[in-house]
C-alpha cells in the first residue's frame, strides 16, 4: 500500500518541471471540462423534458451555485496550499493534520451553510429579482442544494488534498463516475419518478456522494501524506489558521470576480433578450477556456507550495515561468481555434442567426485576447503558494473590479456598442498582469532570503 501511495504522489520538487507540470495539469484540465459537460447535461435534460420554467428555476440559482462552488474552490486552495508546503518539506506528521482538519471542517462549514441557506433560499431568490413564477420551483431546487453541502464540500476538499500530494486523475476518475451517476439518476427521477427540478438536484447531490465516498476511501486506505488517519481526525489550531490564512482571502477574490461580472451584466442586459442570448452562448465557451487556464495555474501553485516546502527557491521560480508558458501555448492555441470556430460554435447552441452574429463578436474578442486571463491566474496563483494570498487579494479587486468597471465605464459611454463591454476584460487582465509583475518578483525575493536565513541558522545549529 505504501508503495502504491508513493506511486500515485507525483514528487513535484525533483525532475523536469515544465514536463511534470503538464502531465499533472492535463487530468485537472479534463475534471474542470468534465464539471462543465455535466453541468450543461443537467439544464438538457430539464430542458428536453420539464419545460421553460424548470429551465429558469434551475437558470435562476447559477449566479448563487457559482458563486457558493467558486468559494468552495477558493477555501480549497488553502488546504491545498498548506498541505503542499508540508508535502515538500517531507513532514508527515504535519500534513496529516492539515488532512484530518480538513475533512473535519467540511461537515461543519456545510452545517452552517444548511442553517444560512435553507431557511433564507426565497430571500437570496428575491433579491436576485427572481421572476414570482418560478420562485417556489427555484426555492425548492436551491433548498435541495444548501442540504447537499457538507457532502459538496468534502469532496472539494478530498480532492484538493490528493493535488496537494500530486494525485490529479483520482479526482478525474471518481468525477467522472459520480457524473456518470448524475446523468443516469436525472433520466431516472425525470422520466420515471416524473420529478423536475427538485429530480436533478437530487442526482447532483448523490452523484457529489459517491466521489465524496470513493475519495475518502483512497484517502482511508491510502500511507502517503494525504493519508487518512483515525489519530489525526480533529481540528488543529494550527493548521486550520494556516489554511484559513490563505483560503479566507481567496474566497474573498472568488466574490470580488462575481460582483465584477454582475455589474458587468447588468450593461450587457441593456441589449435586450438577443445581447443577453448572446452573451450566455458565448460564455459557454469561455467557461472552457477559463478552466483550462486555471487548472495549469492551480498546478503551478502547488508546484511552487511544495518547492517552497522544500526550500528549492530556483525550482519555485521555474514552476512560475513554466506556468506562464504552459497557460500561454494551450490558452493561445484553443483561443485561436475558438476564433476561427465562433460562427459554427455558436450556433451549436443559439438558433436565431441575430443572436448568434453577437455571441461570435463576443467569442471572438474574449478568445483570442483570453491568454491575458490566463497568465493572471497564474500570477495570483504563485503568489498564493508562496503564502501572500492577501497581495493577491488586493491587486485582483484593484484589477478585476475597480479598473475593469472603470474601464467600461469610459469606454462605454465613448462607444456604446455590445463589443466594447467585452474589451473591458482583456484590458483589466493586461494592466492587473502588469501589478504583478511588479509585485510578484520583489515577493518571491523576499521569500528566497527568508529560506536562505532558515538554511543558514540550521547549518549554524548542525555545526
């Protein structure tokens, strides 16, 4: 068994960095697609046999669900975090705490969650301006969400525990089973169970059970530092403040991207039913993109966590650049295709040729430029795995909040056409690339004579 954990716990501090950060990033790249494919196969199906309403109430709860799975992901990289730097400095003892916290912190957080959501889902649904019709079809479908969460977010933390060992296809073989799952359970609900949305949540939360399961079952039987150990199931102080250090001030970047892209939105719905058709075909497609590019970003933040463990400032930096030019190449190369394929994308999902002549200059202007979002993401990320998640914090809101609006706002009011809201991203992702490429060497400078201080009191101490 130890022999078997050692083999699935890629060593991300020895070897070709640039080779290891690829085949590690790859199965996180297909999880993020696969999450993605899922996802549109539960909106299918209640689209091909619930009808427009059960389609709106599930529509309806997206800003809320991406926003509660965006905070899950964020709170995630703090353990991620964490356990890498442990991972790296060969501290076992230490990273089967941060293991055994974690999976106690999932249940808890979900409770809370529960007593937030539950009671208060109509109140979230009315101040989004939920249309009354649907209200108590989306009241129920987000009810059935809330009391999935601690089972949500224990697998987001299971996985995240085995990427912090260097594990990506576990989390990649039980997400695609648990989606397999998914679908079969929302034909069964659907169709025979004649149940709508409250049918699809269900499956959702029981496909999520059975990745939750078979990931804690790995993490059970597993020996490695991502083990699973009786001994260590309880909350320790220590480590639970470390992952909050990061995952805290993450989860606040996850919120600052959502208020931008809502009040980015509401510009958007100043075009009408076509521009609002429009925008959501096209964000299909950057949503794909996204993924790609923060699935090598969070790769590369581990890279640079475990390194720093290992106090291998020179392979910190390359895992950096190595991220840089990994996002580059594949964002780049699919971007170029999605550019060249925006007409035929697009009308995969629009019908009216109006809608889908403004959803290409949207994919158009969004793909071809998307590599900018990329090396941000890569950039925040670093500077994550290096443990200043506050800096990264502020330089997002500065970038993708205050100059993005600022931007639109100019520009818009210059030239009030659908294109120009969609320029407003590539420029706030260029000039925030430009904060940290100020902040980002100085940062990583300031850790290098950090762990040059430690290594040099712990010869001190040997001699």
């Amino acid at each position: 068994m130890a022999t078997l954990a050692r083999k699935r716990e890629m060593d991300l501090t020895t070897g070709p960095i640039f080779k290891k950060l690829i085949i590690y990033a790859i199965p996180f790249i297909f999880t993020n697609i696969l999450q993605i494919l899922f996802n549109a196969a539960d909106v299918a199906v209640v689209g091909v046999f619930c009808g427009d309403n059960a389609v709106a109430a599930v529509g309806a709860n997206t800003s809320l669900t991406s926003l509660l799975v965006s905070l899950f992901v964020n709170f995630s990289m703090g353990i991620n975090v964490v356990l890498a730097r442990y991972v790296g400095a060969q501290d076992k003892e230490n990273a089967r705490k941060v293991v055994g916290t974690s999976i106690m912190i999932a249940p808890i957080l979900g409770v809370v969650l529960i007593l937030i959501g539950v009671p208060f889902a109509p109140d979230f649904l009315k101040l989004m301006k939920c249309d009354p019709e649907i209200l108590d079809m989306a009241t129920t479908y987000l009810r059935i969400y809330f009391l999935g969460m601690p089972i949500t977010l224990l697998y987001n933390f299971c996985a995240s525990i085995l990427r912090a060992v260097g594990d990506t296809k576990r989390p990649l073989i039980f997400l695609a089973i648990g989606g397999g799952v998914n679908v079969l359970l929302n034909l069964f609900f659907v169709l025979v169970l004649d149940m709508t949305v409250e049918g699809v949540a269900i499956a959702t939360i029981t496909s999520q059970a059975v990745s939750s399961i078979l990931s804690l079952v790995v993490l059970i039987k597993g020996d490695g530092y991502g083990a699973l150990k009786k001994k260590y199931l309880k909350i320790y102080k220590e480590q639970f403040l470390k992952i909050a250090y990061i995952a805290v001030p993450s989860g606040l970047q996850g919120i600052a991207f959502n208020i931008s892209n809502v009040l980015i939105q509401s510009t958007v719905n100043s075009f009408g039913g076509v521009g609002m058709s429009a925008n959501t075909t096209a964000q299909q497609f950057d949503a794909i993109l996204y993924n790609m590019g923060n699935a090598i970003a969070m790769s590369s933040m581990a890279f640079v966590s475990q390194n720093l463990g290992a106090k291998k400032m020179d392979r910190v930096k390359q895992s950096i650049t190595s991220g840089v030019f990994a996002v580059l190449i594949i964002s780049l190369t699919f971007g170029l295709i999605f550019t060249f394929l925006a007409p035929f994308l697009c009308g995969i999902i629009a019908q009216s040729q109006e809608v889908i002549d403004m959803a290409v200059i949207r994919l158009r202007i969004m793909s071809i430029l998307y590599f900018t979002c990329s090396i941000m993401e890569v950039l925040s990320c670093s500077l994550r795995g290096m443990g200043k998640p506050i800096i990264s914090l502020i330089i997002s809101i500065l970038g993708a909040v205050v100059i993005r609006i600022i931007c639109l706002e100019i520009t818009f009011a210059i030239w009030p056409y659908f294109a120009t809201i969609f320029f407003s991203y590539p420029i706030s992702w260029t000039l925030t690339i430009l904060m940290y490429l100020c902040v980002v060497p100085t940062f990583y400078k300031r850790v290098k004579r950090q762990v040059e201080n430690e290594l040099e009191k712990r010869e001190e101490v040997n001699e």
